[in-house]
C-alpha cells in the first residue's frame, strides 16, 4: 500500500517505471498506454474514446501517469479507487477511460505475473466461448436481409439489424455515416421520429419472414426516442421476437425506462453511454433492463465491469458489453475474459476491425462459429507494436451529429 501522508509506495516487491500512452490511427484512432514495471513487466490499455481522443490522451500523459510512477501494479483496487476517488474532480467520459486505460494494464501485469491469463484470474472459464453478434446494414430490407444472411453463413447466432429509413438523409447505423475520418467537421444526419417508427417494426416482420426464427435478431435506437415512443416500438416488436432492443432512451433519466416496462415485453438492452456503476443502478435494481451493456473502455475498466456484472447477476440482467470498432481489441480482449469468467454473460457485440489494427495490436479475440475465445497466454494476451503504430499518425475525426428536419439539434 502507498504511504498515508506521501502516497509514495511502501514495500512494493514490483514498481511502475514508466507510463507511455501511444496514439495510433490504423484506419481509426485508437488511444493505448503501455505500463512498464521496473522488472521488465509491461501491461497494455486502451482508452480511446472516439472523437476525443487527446482529451484521454492528455490526461494520461499529464495528469495520470505521474501519480502512477513508482506504485506497486499488483494494487489495483487501490490504484483505482485513488485516481477516480482521490482526484476529487472525478469520473465523466474522459477521466473514466484514462482510468480504464490504467486498470486494463495492471490486470495485464497481474496476469502476466502469475503466469494466468485474465479469465482464470477472475475465477475461471464458466463456458468455452462468448456468442457473438455483428451489425447487418443496407439502403433497403433486402440489403439488410442479404448482409444478415452472409453473417449466419458465417456462424452467427444474433445479427443486429438497421436500414435506411425512408426520406431520411445518413440514417444511424446504415453505413453512410460511419466514417469519422477525413472530415473536417462533424457529419450531419437527419432524424425523424414518425418515419422511423414505422418502418422499424416493418423491417423486422421482413427479417423474420426471410430469416425464419431460429436466430437471434435485434436493433439498435441509438438513444433518439421519448419514453413513450420507445414504449410504442418495444410494443411494435413484440411479434419479432428480439433479444433485446438496443438503447432505447438518452441515458441521463433512468425513470423513464419504467414507461417502456410498463407497455412492453420486448427485452431491453441499455448502458453504452454510462461511466460508471451508480448510472447502472436503478436500471437494474428496478429491473427495467434484461441486458446491461457498458463499455470496459469508458467505465474504468475491468475492476468497474466485475462489480456491475455481480450486482446485474442478483437481479437476473445479463452482461452484453459495448463492443465497437472505435476501441482497441484490447478492449474486446478484455470484455472476452470476463464475458469467459461470469455467470450472467448475455451476448458480445464485435466488429471486426482490418488488418492493419492487429499489425498494431495483436492478440485480440478469436471469432469460430458465431463465438469468440482469447488465447491461453498470461494476462489479457494482446500487445502493442510500437514501430507499426508509428507508420499511422493520429489524424482529427468525428462522429457525425443528428438534427432534425426542421434544423434543432437531436442526440447522435
Ligand atoms: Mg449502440
């Protein structure tokens, strides 16, 4: 433990010698630290945090990794609980993937240490693989329908589905919009609530008629409706049999989850937008959500994961991690190890990223038949090859924003 009065390390057997974030663009940016313990040990993190990318960056690089130079890595608790609780100015997206960052590398190093990869350290292997889902997308049902086809070819199991939506321009999720990169400013999609309505539940009666039953199938909001044009959509797709509807409402008034509850029974996934295990509370205490669906990279990691996976466990919500392609594979490494560990593993998203991000970061998930599995080596089993980072320099990009028709902003 570190010394009460200084905070400098007392008695550690292994200390940090050097925090170095590196900022990569392998097709996308990506934000990853190396921590090297002074015995030659080194963790990997990733904090990227898309389209603020320097924000975590910077505070790393300034503000962190100077509070983590000489402290013992086998801490972690307490290396947590001392950058989010200890910085009194805490939490939010940027600080909470810095920290996620940090807690990734030292569960590297401890599993390094021991010799064990992340999965036994955290209790142990309670199925063979974690079932996955990717994202189906297309100008029109058909196109939806044959991408979606292509991915149970595949192996499968669960296909998110989302189409363009009749006389709107850039819908989310369908493609056009996806590219951050090579803008110089912001993307503008449009966004209107009655069109969508509509052909949603007539985009999923389509899938069902073409794909049959067997596979899971679901759908993706994105945070844009009200609580009652949520409830009215959870309702509309009850015949379609979803395994849950994606983030339905913007996450900042839980309360609401409760209207859909009240209207529906369609499944419902929440929580890609929260920072920290209190925002996920209500929702799972109450039982409105059946899946929580954080992200490791922006919550502080995996030490902030467990603990939402323990409480979601007691009251019967599954884990289906945030799985983008704007985070590292480190990231996804880390959600495999614990989706492998947990009881009440739900679903993964993944997205395959190009080649050229594991020439930069080897050793993500392995995917086989609609499941993914991580490698037996000690630790999270990924690295980071400096040289080949440094062939793709960061370059500036933003996700797009949404307004409506007539001009007024509306939540990305
Ligand atoms: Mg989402």
């Amino acid at each position: 433990m570190a010394d009460p009065q200084t905070e400098a390390p007392r008695k550690a057997t292994m200390k940090i010698q050097e925090v170095r974030t590196i900022v990569t663009c392998p097709g996308r940016n990506f934000v990853l630290l190396k921590i090297i313990t002074d015995e030659g040990v080194y963790g990997v993190g990733d904090g990227t945090l898309n389209g603020r990318e320097l924000a975590v960056a910077k505070a790393l690089e300034e503000h962190i990794a100077p509070l983590l130079i000489g402290r013992d890595p086998d801490q972690i608790e307490d290396t947590w609980q001392y950058l989010f609780r200890g910085t009194y100015w805490r939490g939010g997206p940027v600080l909470n993937s810095a920290l996620a960052a940090v807690d990734l590398a030292l569960w590297d190093i401890k599993g390094k240490r021991a010799g064990m990869p992340l999965y036994s350290l955290l209790g142990g292997k309670t199925r063979n693989g974690a079932v996955c889902y990717t994202h189906a997308h297309g100008e029109s049902f058909e196109e939806v329908t044959d991408r979606a086809r292509e991915f149970i070819d595949r192996g499968f199991k669960v296909v998110r589905c989302q189409s363009a939506i009749p006389g709107i321009a850039n819908t989310y999720g369908t493609g056009k919009a996806s590219g951050p990169h090579g803008e110089s400013l912001p993307l503008v999609e449009t966004w209107e609530p009655t069109p969508y309505l509509k052909t949603v539940p007539r985009l999923f009666e389509h899938l069902r008629n073409e794909l049959g039953d067997e596979v899971e199938l679901f759908h993706d909001v994105h945070e844009r409706l009200t609580p009652i044009q949520a409830a009215q959509l959870a309702k509309a797709l009850e015949p379609h049999r979803l395994i849950f509807l994606e983030d339905p409402l913007r996450p900042e008034h839980k309360e609401s989850f409760r209207v859909i509850r009240q209207h529906s029974t369609t499944p419902i996934g929440m929580g890609e937008l929260f920072t920290n295990k209190w925002e996920c509370l209500p929702l799972i205490t109450e039982q409105l959500i059946d899946y929580i669906r954080c992200d490791l990279a922006h919550i502080g990691g995996i030490t902030e994961a467990k603990k939402i996976a323990t409480v979601a466990e007691c009251y019967h919500v599954q884990t289906a991690w945030h799985g983008p392609p704007d985070i590292a594979p480190i990231t996804h490494a880390a959600n495999v190890h614990l989706d492998l560990a947990i009881p009440n593993f739900g679903v993964q998203e993944w997205i395959e990223h190009p080649p050229e991000v594991a020439e930069v970061i080897p050793g993500g998930p392995t995917f086989e038949d609609g499941y993914l599995t991580v490698s037996d080596a000690p630790g999270l089993g990924c690295d980071i090859n400096e040289d080949a980072a440094k062939k793709y320099p960061y370059q500036r990009g933003y996700l797009p924003t949404t307004r409506r028709a007539d001009g007024a902003v509306h939540d990305w």
